[in-house]
C-alpha cells in the first residue's frame, strides 16, 4: 500500500467517523451531548490550526539549521559522475570573486 493510498484510507475513515458523532448517529463515549455539540463543530479548524503550526515549525527548523550540513555537500559531490566538477565549481567562484560578490 503505498502512502498516498494509505493517507487516503485512514483520512476517510477519520472522517467518517467524525460525520457519525458530528450528527449525532453515535454518541461521543466520555462526553456528554452538550459537550460534544460544542466541541465537534470546532474540531476541523483545530485539526487545521495545528497542522499549520507544526508545517511552520518544520520550515522554520530546516532554515535555523540550513548550513549544518556540510557532509551533504560532500555527498552530493560525490554522486554526481562529472570528475571536473570540482575545477568548474573553483572557476566559477573565481569568476564571481572577480565580480565583487562574495562566495564562500
């Protein structure tokens, strides 16, 4: 099952679950009707506050920790089957520092 698939299934029966106790074909276990009548209405917009939040979190967290990788720039140098990459990476650099812009 791959994860598209696997999404799918889980979020449709997360959802239907959800309508059940929404319109009141089930009761909520633990909670009273009060309760879940003003509880459920607003769970949607929690569900998609929070998952918000947390893409925010993770953006934020990969740009705080952008340049702690540098074996990666190894690896990638590595991967790539040009064996003059490196001298064509030191002539663009040179290029540049001839241009005033600041490379390393």
């Amino acid at each position: 099952m791959t994860r598209a698939t696997r999404f799918a299934a889980i979020s449709g029966i997360v959802s239907l679950v959800y309508f059940v106790f929404l319109l009141g074909i089930l009761p909520v276990p633990l909670l009273s009707k009060s309760v879940a009548d003003e509880i459920l209405p607003t769970l949607p917009w929690w569900v998609l506050v929070s998952t918000g939040a947390y893409l925010l979190f993770s953006v934020g967290w990969g740009i705080f920790h952008f340049n702690d990788v540098p074996q990666a720039h190894e690896d990638l140098l590595l991967v790539r089957s040009d064996h003059n990459l490196r001298q064509d990476i030191k002539t663009a650099k040179d290029y540049l520092r001839e241009r005033g812009v600041t490379v390393d």
